[in-house]
C-alpha cells in the first residue's frame, strides 16, 4: 500500500492503490467463501454447519460444549444447539456427558463427520492455495502500512 502519512486529525491518509488492494482482499475473501459454501452446499451441509463441523475438529480436545460452539460460530447458545440437533440427525455429531461434570454436554464428530469434513477441507484448502498469492500480496501491503503508521505516530 502507498498510504501518506496522517492528516491534522491522525487518521492515516489512504491512497487509490489502497484501495484497490483492500477491495481485492475483500473480492478474495468473498470468493473464498462463495466456494466453501458451494462446497457444503454440495455436500447436503449449510456453510454454518460447515463451520461448526470445522470449529469441533479444532478444539484442542475435539470436542467441545454448546456455548463454545456458540462463541466459536458467534452465536446464540439456543441457535448453538439447534444447529447441532441438525448435525445430530444428519449424524455427523454426537453428544455424550462431560467427563468431569456430567452436567455439560460435550458435542464430537462422528466417522461420518470426520469424512465429510475431510473431503470438504481438502477441497476448501486446494482453492485457499490457488488464491494465497492475493493474500500474501496484500499482508505485505498491510506490514508497510502498519510501519508507515507506526513511524508517524512514533513519540519525538
């Protein structure tokens, strides 16, 4: 990015080529995403159901409660266990109790989970690979921008 160096008011003066590369980050993004949702879509899932198989898998314990579920998805708790009542009847998830308290409800993937997740991460990570060089393109622009504010802002 070529920003300039802030304004009277303190706000970084942005550049058209700045924008540009913000908007191909954001076209990127969105891309990305359109094709995971085609993907899940495919795969007889909705892209937040996609997500939560994807947000169980990488809990550090494979498993995880409703409301971290719900935190990890940012939403409600009840939207939370909707979602995985869905799961459940597609049988991609399973409940069992907490093993410390059996009051908390703990949701882990099923071998059918763990392959439809398998075959739609590969695929998800095969397309994020074909559009990197978009996003490391514009990282680097992110890293000269944020320098550019540093050192302008940066105490006499």
């Amino acid at each position: 990015m070529t920003a300039s160096a802030d304004d009277a008011s303190g706000e970084l003066l942005l550049t058209k080529a700045d924008y540009v590369a913000l908007a191909g980050f954001r076209h990127g993004v969105r891309r990305y995403l359109a094709f995971a949702a085609a993907g899940a879509e495919t795969a007889g899932l909705t892209s937040r159901q996609h997500q939560a198989l994807l947000a169980i898998k990488a809990h550090p314990r494979d498993q995880m409660t409703i409301g971290e579920l719900a935190d990890e998805l940012l939403i409600k708790n009840h939207s939370a266990g909707e979602l995985v009542n869905r799961l459940m009847k597609a049988r991609l998830v399973k409940r069992s109790p907490g093993t410390i308290d059996r009051r908390r409800v703990l949701v882990s993937l099923t071998r059918a989970g763990e392959g439809v997740l398998a075959a739609l991460s590969q695929n998800n990570f095969r397309e994020l690979q074909y559009i990197a060089p978009a996003f490391s393109g514009l990282v680097a622009q992110l890293e000269r921008l944020a320098a550019l504010q540093a050192s302008t802002h940066a105490p006499d």
